[in-house]
C-alpha cells in the first residue's frame, strides 16, 4: 500500500514539473506577429515596402497516459497577424488531427482528447494554417510542427525468453559463468531512467550470484557435488529506475543442473565374495556376479572389471555387463572336485582411463579391490572317454568277428562304478559292427567292402550301471583296401583300322582303370594273351604309363572279306599279389580318306557292280521327287472331285421323265418281265449286302425271314426286305436308293399310280374316251363309267 502511494505521489510531482517546464517553452513557441503592414506617406517617387511574415515555433511535447478529467493543453497557435478581432481562423491537419488533437479555430489552442501511449506511437506530424475566416483565404503559409509523446516509467521489465534452463559441471571454480538472462523495458531508454535496467538474485544463494548490469549467473560456492544434490532453482529480479525505489520490476526462474564429472571411484561394497560352481559345469557358465559402486553417471560411472591373481586365474574369467556394469565371473576350464575343491581370485575395478579427470587424481586411483572365493561342489558325473574321438582301421573283405579296435571310459566319481558300452543304432543301422558291453572291443559282424564305403562313423555310449549316467564319443572306422578289383578298359573305345592302314600304323591308345587305390591299382600292365601273342593282324605296345598303343601288324585289310576284329587285351595291375582281366578291344575294318580320316565302315555298299556318279544320284532323286509331286497332286484333285458313290446315267431317276412308245400290259401282263429278277439271288441265303456302304461287321438275319427261293410274291418279299432294313445296324442315317417293282398295298398314304384311280371315288367322268378310237379303248375301258367297270370284273 506505502509504495502504491508512493507510485502516485511521484507521478503527480513528475507531471506538474512537465508541465511547469513546457509552459515557458509553449509560450516561447507561440506563433506570434511576424507579418507588418506599415505604410509611409505616398508621395511620388516613394516606394511601398512590404515586409514578409511567418509562424515562429519549435516541437511540442505531450506526456502519456494522462487520465485527467479534461483534455490536456498540447500547446497554442497564433499570428502576428490576429488583432484577436476573430476574423482568424486557424486550421489544424495530419496524423490524428481532429480525433486525437482538436484546435479551437479562434484562440490556436490544441488539446489532446485522447490518452497517448508512447509504446503505440511516440509521435504525430501535424500541418497548421492561419486562414480568413470569411473568405478561407490562407494569411499564412502552412507549415508543419510534431507533436512528441512524452514517456513515463509505465512499463515494467520483461525476461522474453523465460524460464531458464542451464548447467554447469559440478565441482566448478567460483565464478564460473552458467548463463546470461536478459529482460527488456517497453519504456524510453533515451528518457530519463524508465528503461535503465538492474538485476538481482532472489532465491538461489549462497549458490549463485548474478551480475546487476549484465545479468550474468555464475557460480558463488566451490565444489558443488552433484552426488549431493543435481538441481537448483534460482529467481532473477530486473528493476527499472536504476533500481531506486518507485521503479517497476519483473523476475524470471532459472533452473541450474549440475552435470556429472568423473570424480568418484569405484568402491566394492565388501572386501570378500563366496561362490560355488559345480564339476560338471561346462566352460562358459557362469559363477556369479559382483559390482563396484560408482556415483558418477554414464561413461564416468563405467568400471571395468579384471582378475589380478589367484589360483583360478586360469580357471575362471571375468567380463563386464554393459547393461548393469556388473562383473560376471565365468567358468574359464573344467573344474574336478576330486582334484580341487576350491580357488580364490583377486578382482579389481577400474574407471576407464580416458574418462579420469585429472583434476582428481590427487584424491586417489579410481580403483578398487576384492576377493572371490570359488567352492567347487561335487556331483554325480558320467563317465569319461579316454578319448574325444576314435579312428580306427579294419582291411575290407575281413571275416566275420574280425576286431576293429578298442574304445575305453572310466567314471570319474570316487564310487568308480562300473560300466556298459553300446553302439547307437541310429549309427549302425546296417548292423555291420558289434561291441562287447564289458570291455568295449568292436568287432565286425560282415564283410566290409572299402569300394562300396570307405569310411563308417558310429557313436559308442559307455554307461554307468547304477544311475544310468551315460558318455557319448564318435568313432571313425576307416576300411582299408585289399586288391581285390582287376583292372578293365577305362572307357569303351570304338577302334578302326583303315583298308589302306600300313604295317605298323597306330590304330589306337588305350587306358585302364582300377576300383582298388592307388597301391593296388596303377600302374598297369597290357599285353596279348599268350595263346595269340603272335597275332598277325595287330600288336600291342605297353607305354610304361598305365596306356598301352595298338598297332596294325600288316596291311591290305578288306571289309569285304572280314569288316570286324575282336582283339583280345590282358591288363594287370600294381598289387601285391596282382590281379589280371582280359578285355577285348572291337577293331573295324573302315574305309578312309588318303589323310587316315574315316570314311565308311560298312560292307554293303560295296555288293555294287557300279557306282552311280553324283549327277546319276541327283537324277534319280529328282525322278523319285517328280513322281511324288505328281501322285500328291492326282490325289488333291481326287478329293476335290466329289463323285457319287453309285454313278446313274441321270442325276434321279425318280425324279425324270421316262418317254417310251411302248404300252405295257398292265397287272395281267406277266410275260413283259420276269418277275424273279427282283429278287436277288443274295438273299436266297437271308442277307444282303448294302450297296452304297461297305458294313464293317455282318449281322445273319434271324431265322424265319428267309423267303422262299422260288417264290414270287412280291408283297412278301418287300415285307422282309424292309424289316431287314430295319433291323440292320451298319444301315447309314441317310436314304439309300431302293428299287422296286411292286408299291404294295395297304399303304397309308394309297398307290400313286394311275392304274388304279378307277377304283377311286372320284367324281372325274371318263366316258369320252370311248369316243377316241381304238387306240384308247384299253384307257377307256380302264377309266370308264364304274357300271362298265363292274360288267367287265
């Protein structure tokens, strides 16, 4: 409440020394009377002088924020011109000029209607005129004056980019800068002190301090420790004034860390540690973990753990968790509690050398020790091959039981149990291999074949009898080689020898080969069987490289008195004792080119009397190409000719005309033609055969249809021949040409032959043939009246 008073006691007197302060200078700087009109006697030859007028003044000044009741006096305007007669009048123009500033157009008073704000707008441009009030007429010149916002302490200071946050390494010197703060006024720096800042700590000592111009936080007490405590929070104060009472102020919060510095040591919480590991632990396990304690953070804080000394220092070794910066120790080798029983191992824990300050190294080594005790406990093992692994060696083809070799273990526990060997089926699957469960000797159960398998790998199980603890370990048996293989050609070779070969031409080389290795196979051995060592057609000629050349003995060979030769070859091998095949080498009888190459091998050819030359050839082979041509076409046009399979002398005969001047009998008339030739002799025998198909299966009419051979009724006859029709498979699904020399009778559809209309009701009158003569009597009496008709029946 006192320093509001204060506030507003102040501000009172600043105003009215303002004011007291401008109203000399406003009254100074009243446009006053520079324009006189004074006239001499006018007589002649005198001059009229006139002497130029003008506004005299300088800027005005306003204060800010005024809050009166009325509008506060800017300043005033007059000319030397104004007699105060009111024929004057004075116009006021520019920025804010008549809603900010108003002017009373007869006295030249400006007021400020409104409150200026100095940090909106610290000054306006206003244009005055001195104008006859009745005719507007300009007395003056205008001219323009500015108008100054005059500022007050109205603006308190601001830190803009607040709250801080900074750091600073622990265990600093004093005076180490942590960070700068800086406020801004609003206010006039170039006015009085409203802007002229000062800075002060609030909160934060005996800590920090804070430099009052700069505002600059620096560290006021050595050897913080962040392991004692990380963070502080500090208040910075800025006050306007100077700092002196009545000035406004603003603060801002700093929130300092203290980072870390590798300053501590590690240290073990204890001098000594006990672990146990148990005998049958495998290398890699692990024992158990210990840890150095380190205040420092991150790579500060790492500590890296090593065995100095000690018995297991061999046995056992130490690495560092990353993750939690624990020392693990492992197992190094097998550990016997038989033989051992326990180990002791020196561990020390160091920082990392190139993260040691070396402003601390004076308060001691940044390293720690401690002692690991290791009991090796005791357990049930299984038991120990002599051996990690076997080979052994057996010759192939071997008797059965033959003894391959030994595998031996032991149990290493103090019990020393007995055991039992086994071999794992999965193994043996072929059964090929035995070991006696008491003393482990394999022996072989068949006869090895080293050609067919060189090597077999089984896995022995030794087993405690007591607790059923078992051991693996692998075998390898190698099946050594006996030469038991005899050599044979290599490859097969397809040997000739020309018609024209020399004596003593090469016809080929030959190579041998041997399932048996090395020792007992190469190098080989070619020669003739002794029963045709003197062979007169070809010899052979051993290299002494395991090939062997085949020469031809004479010359004058024929492939047409022999086109072939079977030559016996006999090859031995290198073993001990040696082994002997006989191959036969095939050798034939080619004809060949003068250079040696091979033409023709076979014999026909040569059966010709003649040759033919080339050209003869080309004819021959043309002819046969022609012919082709030929008979190829002959049957393209054949099949584009589509001929009917029964050729009549018209296209239907049931479809034409037949003219004729010959006038049968009728039905009476059995002498025209002889009835039985519609009969077929065929069917005398109850088939017959289709005409316009060749059938592809034969079907004998059911007995009962047969007609009889002499019979002449040709209704009967029609009868069967259409039931055969009907009851033959192989007919075709489109009509076949029937003839026939009798319609029958009873047809649905009635005869369409005129012969019988007569018998017909029809109302046609046919009594005017009788009126044509003789030559159609017959017509007449057929067709004649149905009285007639019936005299004449």
């Amino acid at each position: 409440m006192w320093n509001t008073c204060c506030l507003q006691t102040f501000l009172v007197c600043l105003g009215m020394a303002c004011l007291c302060y401008t109203a000399p200078s406003q009254r100074s700087k009243h446009l006053r009377p520079s324009l006189h009109a004074h006239y001499e006697g006018a007589k002649e030859g005198q001059v009229l002088h006139r002497s130029k007028r003008g506004w005299v003044w300088n800027q005005f000044f306003v204060i800010e924020e005024y809050t009166g009741p009325d509008p506060v006096l800017v300043g005033r305007l007059h000319s030397d011109v104004d007699s105060g007669d009111g024929k004057i009048k004075y116009i006021l123009s520019g920025e804010g000029a008549g809603t900010i500033f108003v002017i009373d157009d007869k006295s030249g008073n400006i007021h400020a209607t409104k409150t200026l704000d100095r940090e909106e707008r610290a000054q306006y441009t206003l244009t005055a005129q001195a104008v006859d009030r009745i005719t507007n007429t300009p007395l003056e010149p205008p001219s323009e004056f500015i108008v100054k916002v005059q500022d007050i302490n109205d603006n308190p200071p601001e830190f803009l980019n607040g709250p801080y946050h900074a750091n600073v390494p622990e265990m600093s010197n004093v005076g180490t800068s942590v960070i700068q703060v800086t406020a801004s006024d609003a206010d006039d720096p170039t006015y009085g002190n409203s802007a002229k800042l000062v800075y002060s700590i609030l909160e934060g000592q005996p800590y920090f301090s804070v430099e009052p111009q700069t505002g600059i936080i620096r560290t006021a007490l050595p050897n913080m420790d962040r392991e004692a405590k990380e963070e502080y929070h500090v208040v910075i104060q800025a006050k306007d004034m100077g700092g002196h009472m009545g000035g406004l102020s603003g603060t801002t919060k700093v929130t300092i860390l203290l980072t870390d510095v590798n300053d501590n040591p590690p240290k073990f919480p204890q001098s000594v540690y006990h672990m146990s590991i148990s005998e049958v632990a495998v290398p890699g396990e692990v024992v158990g973990r210990l840890k150095a304690k380190d205040p420092d953070l991150g790579q500060n804080g790492i500590s890296t753990y090593t065995i100095l000394n000690g018995d297991g220092l061999d046995v056992f070794e130490i690495s560092t968790d990353s993750q939690t910066q624990e020392g693990v120790v492992k197992l190094n080798k097998p550990v016997d509690f038989e033989a051992k029983k326990s180990y002791s191992i020196k561990v020390e824990a160091a920082n990392i050398p190139e993260y040691i300050d070396s402003r601390y190294t004076g308060r001691g080594t940044f390293k720690d020790t401690a002692t690991v005790k290791i009991a090796v406990d005791d357990a049930d093992e299984p038991p120990v091959f002599i051996l990690p692994s076997y080979m052994l060696e057996v010759m192939e083809n071997g008797k059965n039981g033959t003894i391959v070799g030994r595998v031996h273990a032991k149990d290493p526990d103090a019990a020393n149990s007995p055991l039992t060997y086994s071999i794992d089926r999965h193994t043996n699957l072929d059964r090929l291999f035995f070991i006696n469960p008491e003393d482990g000797i394999i022996k072989t159960t068949k006869p090895l074949d080293r050609e067919e398998t060189i090597w077999h790998n089984i896995s022995v199980i030794a087993t405690q009898v007591h607790n059923h603890m078992a051991t693996r370990v692998p075998v390898a048996i190698r099946v050594l080689d006996v030469n038991d293989n005899a050599p044979e050609f290599s490859q097969p070779y397809d040997a000739f020898v020309c018609e024209n070969a020399e004596p003593h031409q090469m016809i080929t080389i030959i190579s041998a080969t041997d399932r048996d290795e090395t020792a007992n196979g190469p190098r080989f051995f070619f020669s003739l069987p002794p029963e045709i060592h003197n062979n007169p057609n070809f010899t052979v000629s051993d290299n002494k490289d395991s090939t062997a050349t085949v020469y031809a003995r004479r010359s004058g060979f024929s492939r047409q008195k022999q086109d072939q030769f079977l030559l016996p070859i006999l090859i031995s091998d290198g073993g001990n004792p040696a082994l002997t095949s006989t191959n036969t080498l095939t050798i034939s009888v080619c004809g060949c080119s003068i250079d040696g190459s091979r033409k023709s091998c076979n014999a026909e050819p040569y059966i010709l009397t003649a040759g033919l030359s080339t050209g003869a050839l080309i004819a021959i082979l043309a002819c046969i190409v022609i012919l082709l041509v030929i008979v190829v076409l002959f049957v393209t046009l054949r099949r584009q000719k589509k001929e009917p399979l029964i050729v009549f002398e018209e296209e239907d005969v049931r479809e034409n005309i037949i003219t004729y001047d010959d006038e049968g009998g009728g039905e009476e008339d059995t002498e025209a033609f002889d009835i039985a030739t519609l009969q077929n002799p065929d069917g005398i025998n109850g088939f017959l055969p289709r005409k316009d198909i060749k059938p592809e299966l034969q079907y004998f009419p059911r007995p009962g249809l047969r007609p009889a051979p002499n019979s002449v009724d040709v209704d009967d006859f029609i009868k069967t021949r259409i039931q055969e029709a009907d009851n033959d498979p192989t007919a075709p699904p489109y009509d076949s040409i029937q003839i026939y020399g009798y319609e029958g009778r009873g047809s649905v559809a009635g005869s369409l032959s005129s012969l019988e209309s007569v018998t017909t009701e029809s109302d046609l009158d046919y009594d005017y043939l009788q009126t044509w003569g003789p030559r159609f009597k017959k017509l007449a009496d057929l067709y004649g009246s149905k009285d007639t008709y019936d005299d004449d029946s």
